[in-house]
C-alpha cells in the first residue's frame, strides 16, 4: 500500500519541503489556464502570430462600425490571449522563485507581451482622432456594446491626449522616468549597509526588510538600536534621497503641466473618476479624529509600562500572540461561516474555490513569501499562501485573499473582459470586508478575553497602519506636490520640516519624536508612485462602513454588495461602491469608520486596564 501524504504544515519538520514533496492537492490547479507548459508554449506562438496582425487595423478605424468591431474582437482576443500567458509564466515563478525555467519562461513572455505593447501603441491616439459624429454614430450601434464602457473610459482623455508625434516623445521617456524609484531602491536595497543589531538571541542582519521585526521585539533596547542604526544610515544619504525624491515630484508636475491638468494631484485622478475633494475629505475627518488616535498611543505606553512612548515603541504588540491550531481545512470552515451574511452561494463559491484548486496551500522551498490574490478572466482567481496553522493572522490573510479572489470571481462572471477589471481603489474594500466579517464572528465565540483583546488590538492596529498612517502619507506627499507647484524648491530641509509637523500632528505631544524622525519621509517607496496610498484608507473606510450595513441589514443589502462585486470595472470606483450602498464622494463613511475606530478602542481600553 503506497504511504499516506500528509499536510506539510501539520506536524513539526526540521526542514521547507522542495516543491515536488508538496502533494498536489495542496496546490493550486492552473490546468484552466494552461494544462502543461508545452500548450503554454504553443499559446506563445499564437500570440507572436497574432501581432503580426495587428498593423492590418492601422488607420482602418474610421472607415465603418464593422471595421472597427473587427479591430476591437481581434484585439479583445489577443489581450485575453496574453492575459492568459502572463498569469501562468508569472504564477509559475511564484512557486519557485529560484527556478530558472520559470524565469526563462517569464522572460519570454515579457518580449512578446512587449511587442504587442508596440504595435498596438497605435490605437488610443487613432480612437482620439476619430471625428465626434462618428464616434457618437459608432458608440450608438448595438454591435459595440461589449466595448462601449471601454471606449467610453479611453474617450475622457481626450483633452489631454496630445499629438501622435508628441505622444510618441513622452514614450520615449518612460524609462528614464523610472531612473528615481531605481535609483532610490538600488541605494536603499543594495548600496545601504546596516549592520548588525546585538540581540537577547544572538546578533543579527539588518535590512530594509528585517527592521519591521526589528520594531515588533520585546526590548526595548533592541527597538531603539535598530532605529538609531537605520536612520543613522539614511542620515548619511539625505541629501541624495532628498535629491531623488524632488525628481520623481518634477516629473508628476511636468507631465501633469504637459496633459493640460491643473496639478499633478488632478492627473493621478483624473483615470477613476475620483474627485479631488475625496482626498480633501479623507485628510479633514482624520484630522477630526487624532485626538482618537492619540489616545490610542497612551494606551500603549500604559499597557508597554512606559514613562514615555517613543516613535521606535509604536509597532511592538501591546497584546501577546494567542496559541491557536487551525488547520487549512478548518480555517475555510472559519472563514466561510464568518461570511454567512453573504449568504449560501458566495460562502459555497468560495468554500469549493478555497478547497478545490484556487489555492497554494503552504510554504516550500523557493515559493514566494507572504500571499496574494491573482484574479484572471479565464482561470480561476488563485490564491498564493504560506498557511501556517498555529498563525491566527493567517486565518485573517486567508479570509483577506479570498475576498479578493471572490471579487475577480464575480467580475469576470458578470462582464465582457474588456469591461471586468476592476480598480486598484476598489480592490482593498472587498478583501478587508471579510476581515471585518471574520473579525466579528471570532469576537462572538471567543471564550476568553486574551482572545478577545487580541482580536480588537488586531483591529485597532489596522486601523492606525491602514487609515491614520496612510493617511499621513497622503497628506505628505500632496504637500510636497504642492509645494513645487507653487514655486517653493524641495529641499533636505523643507522636506524634513514639512514631515516633521506631520509627526507632531498625528503622533501627538506625549509620543518622543527622536531628532532623525523625520527622515521618515525620505524611505518610503509608495511616495515614487503618487497619489496611491490614499486608497487604502478609502478602501478600509468603506469595507468597515458596508460590513456593518451587510451585518446589520437584510437581503436587499446582501444584494447591493453584491452587485458591487459583480461591476468589476463597468462603472467607475465610486459608482461602483455607490451600488453597495456607500458613497465616498461624502465624507460619510470616513466619520462612520473613525467612530467604529473609537469604539473598538474603548473596547481594547476595558480588555486591557480592567
């Protein structure tokens, strides 16, 4: 009789299992995009023949309807095509990171996918040029309406689309516009040396990637080593990354200026539909709410025994790790239960995705670390984890994925792959939704309160890294854009001050802002890609804000948050959320998720001092 296989993670090993120990019911099944790497390769071949088609539609597409319907299927189906090809090249490299065929194969994806890029540059400055009447007669014939949201969307760029040829010269820019964030992540990721930081368990590298369990130590001594080192090290380097900071802004503003927008911050967007006053919004009821927040960081110093918190004591958790044993099989049972509100054909969807071939189960050697979702039209919406069953976050991370894969799920059941991918802006909402669900279905049936306290500090502490943080960022980065724009240079100084002020504002007066604070400012990656991390405060604002409105509510609400699921991208973000039933044009649900914030942490205040 062959031996049983067991579950990888359920019995203590002294080593990572290589990826062909794994049994195959604890991987992901990627036979719907591909069934083996050979029809891979042919579906390569397929799409290298199917550029060499595309210059036949060049300057063919205002000749009739019928021609350009012929353009946009034959496109539609090249792009679903090579939507297909990446998903797996990519997937595939995930498993193994190390694995050269996986890379090679990933590479020669990235060639093709690129001269498909090329020759179909033609397009949107052809669909611009196209005369209004004709555009109007085609948009009102029935034969496009797979393509009218599409078209609809590529056409409001027209006023800043500029001439072909003028088109071409900011193309031609693209990489040198990268030369910043390269820059900036060589120096910072490679060139910086940190040293080593002396700890109760020996001593041990510090990195980019390692300082954030760094901060998490019990000591406080190591905490502090660790700051002081690392900002050591980025003081040396100020004025260089102070210096690329100020060019990754110019170029924002030179091509906002260049697009005929009123600012950089109007540019970034301009794409969903979002109004800038969202943004406005978002920073003004946060600031409402920092007296929230500060009494969140006295708590900690109370619950740390501190005589005084310091910026390097407000990561360390203030309510230890509960012992837990979830296995994969019962945390989808978790899960599921927890999203009863949802109701059976959404819980029975996922149950039978997250068991069924979706997922990526458990770590082996060279698999990617940490989980996502990777949602395409043709396949199913798979899951990467590294599950560990003693690891109550990962029941959260599984519950997180899957309301990301449950959203592709949808959209592309819902819609034409022209219209089913949704936006960044409104991807966050549906993934923290289900934390939020999970969350309040472990409160109800947590037995004890360190499992209690634990669960709220979870929530708590999301909040402040998801909105206050984020937050903060915002509000940075929209100031410095500022600042260039009216005529004030970025400079060490200015850019320091500026971040400076932001510190004191959220950190309060009780929290010990050390001298180096402020270069703060001057490590953060999401600032070489602008206007970005507002989303994730939006998004957790309106996940908390419709949880509550599902929980609280009753079938025609469960509907309403299901039809926002199923848009995918046929309508802008904030019509799409309007559909749930939250309007975050308003800066409703952002006071509506500062009071759950204000709730929660007087719950945590009872679970701790009491």
């Amino acid at each position: 009789m062959p031996e049983k296989q067991s579950n990888p993670q359920s019995e203590n090993q002294n080593r990572i299992p290589e990826r062909h120990e794994v049994p195959d019911e604890y991987k992901w099944d990627l036979s719907k995009l591909y069934p083996s790497n050979q029809e891979w390769e042919q579906g390569l071949k397929d799409l290298e023949q199917r550029i060499e088609g595309v210059q036949q539609f060049q300057g063919t597409l205002d000749r009739s309807v019928a021609q350009f319907k012929q353009c946009l299927d034959y496109l539609n189906e090249t792009e679903m095509l090579e939507e297909r090809l990446g998903y797996y090249a990519h997937l595939r490299t995930t498993e193994d990171v190390g694995s050269s065929a996986h890379q090679e194969r990933f590479a020669r994806y990235m060639q093709v996918a690129t001269r498909l890029s090329a020759a179909t540059s033609f397009f949107t400055p052809e669909i611009q040029s196209i005369p209004e009447q004709t555009m109007q007669q085609y948009l009102a014939s029935p034969e496009l309406e797979d393509y009218k949201i599409m078209l609809g969307k590529l056409l409001r760029f027209k006023d800043h689309v500029l001439s072909r040829k003028e088109e071409k010269l900011l193309a031609l820019q693209a990489e040198a516009r990268q030369a910043p964030e390269k820059a900036f992540s060589a120096l910072t990721n490679v060139d910086f040396d940190f040293g080593h930081i002396d700890t109760p368990e020996g001593s041990k590298p510090l990195s980019q990637s390692t300082f954030s369990s760094f901060m998490i130590n019990p000591s406080r001594q190591v905490r502090q080593s660790a700051y002081e080192r690392l900002y050591q090290v980025y003081g040396s380097h100020v004025h260089s990354l102070a210096a690329l900071y100020d060019g990754s802004v110019q170029d924002d503003i030179y091509r906002s200026r260049v697009r005929g927008y009123d600012s950089a911050r109007q540019m970034a967007l301009f794409p969903d539909k979002v109004p800038e006053s969202v943004y406005d919004n978002l920073i003004s009821v946060v600031h409402e709410n920092l007296p929230s927040l500060h009494r969140y960081y006295e708590l900690r110093r109370k619950a740390l025994g501190l005589d005084k918190l310091a910026h390097y004591d407000v990561y360390v958790p203030i309510v230890g790790e509960v012992k837990t044993n979830n296995p994969y099989e019962q945390a989808v049972d978790t899960v599921t239960e927890a999203l009863h509100p949802l109701g059976e054909e959404y819980q029975n969807t996922l149950k039978q995705g997250l068991l069924g071939g979706w997922v990526d189960r458990y770590e082996n050697r060279g698999k990617r670390s940490g989980a996502f979702s990777a949602g395409s039209y043709v396949g199913d919406p798979y899951i990467l984890l590294n599950y560990q069953p003693s690891v109550l976050r990962d029941v959260f991370t599984l519950a997180h994925e899957g309301g990301h894969s449950m959203h592709s799920y949808y959209s592309a059941c819902n819609n034409p792959f022209a219209h089913y991918n949704y936006t960044i802006f409104e991807a966050e909402v549906a993934s923290t939704f289900n934390e939020q669900l999970l969350a309040e279905h472990l409160l109800a049936h947590a037995d004890k309160p360190k499992m209690q306290a634990y669960i709220t500090n979870k929530l708590v502490d999301d909040f402040v890294a998801t909105i206050f943080r984020q937050t903060m960022f915002a509000e940075f980065e929209h100031n410095a854009h500022h600042m260039v724009e009216t005529g004030r240079p970025l400079t060490v100084d200015s850019l320091r001050a500026a971040y400076r002020e932001l510190l004191r504002r959220y950190f309060g007066p009780r929290v010990e802002l050390p001298e180096a604070a402020d270069i703060e400012c001057l490590r953060i990656p999401h600032f070489y890609r602008a206007y970005y991390v507002y989303k994730y405060a939006t998004g957790l604002s309106a996940a908390v804000t419709l949880a509550t409105r599902v929980q609280t509510g009753g079938p025609q609400e469960r509907r309403d948050y299901l039809a926002f699921l199923k848009s995918g991208g046929s309508r802008y973000p904030l019509e799409s959320l309007q559909l749930a039933g939250v309007d975050m044009s308003s800066p409703e649900p952002i006071r509506s998720a500062m009071d759950n914030f204000s709730r929660r942490l007087h719950q945590l205040e009872q679970l701790i001092l009491s």
